[in-house]
C-alpha cells in the first residue's frame, strides 16, 4: 500500500526532473526515470518506443535534431493505486522550438508509474497531440 500523498508528490518531483532533463538534453537524467521495459506511444504518428534503451536513442536523435523541440508535460492529476506500488498520471504536454520559443505541439498525456525499488519510474507513457 502506498500513502497517496506522498506519492503524488515523488512522481511530480520526478515528472519536473523529466522536464528538465528534456530542456538540458541529459540523457543520463532521462535513463533512471524509466523503467527496462517502459513503453511509449507517441502522439502524432503512434510509434511504439518499447524499452528504455530505445526510448533513450529517440531522446538521443531528438536532441541532435536541427529544429529541436523542447517537451514539457504538466501533471494535471495522479491517482495512486490503494493496492500496489502503482500510480497513473493524467497531464497536458507541449512541444516548443529550442530555437524560437514558438509552441508547435500540444496535447494530452497518461502516465503509468510504479515504485521499484523506492523509487518511482515510468512503465507507460501514452501521447495525443491535440494542437
């Protein structure tokens, strides 16, 4: 069992490393927030990231990209499962140019994260681009 409040704070503390690491371009911060087997579906074009290790080698391509986007995703709420170390995370993301600032995608995200080890870790990530 795992006290909800406490974990709603963690994974948010967690998420903001996300986001900074995506605005740093630091893989070796992105690599202990995932889980081995995490899966990722991204929201344009559904593409099925399956592993940390391939999700890492996107996050690589993407930070090598001329016309860069920098990913911020938002918590909107976190419910932590009364059962197992377990919690799902609803938010919106954006995308915005390294370059210019100019937001150039956005939408919705969910979030599956389980306690392993004392730490929280994403299983399972599912993206819809909305704008």
């Amino acid at each position: 069992m795992t006290d909800a409040k406490s974990a709603d704070l963690a994974i948010r503390l967690r998420r903001a490393t996300f986001n900074r690491a995506l605005a740093e371009a630091d893989l070796n911060a992105i690599g202990p927030l995932l889980s081995q087997q995490v899966v990722m579906v991204t929201g344009t074009d559904s593409a099925i990231l399956a592993g940390r290790k391939a999700q890492l080698l996107a996050w690589k391509r993407e930070f090598a990209a001329k016309d860069r986007l920098i990913y911020t995703r938002t918590p909107d709420s976190i419910a932590t499962s009364p059962i197992e170390p377990m919690a799902m995370e609803h938010g919106h993301w954006q995308g915005v140019s390294a370059a210019s600032g100019q937001m150039l995608a956005a939408g919705s995200y969910t979030a599956k994260w389980r306690a392993v080890g004392g730490e929280w870790v994403i299983e399972a990530e599912i993206y819809l681009t909305m704008a």
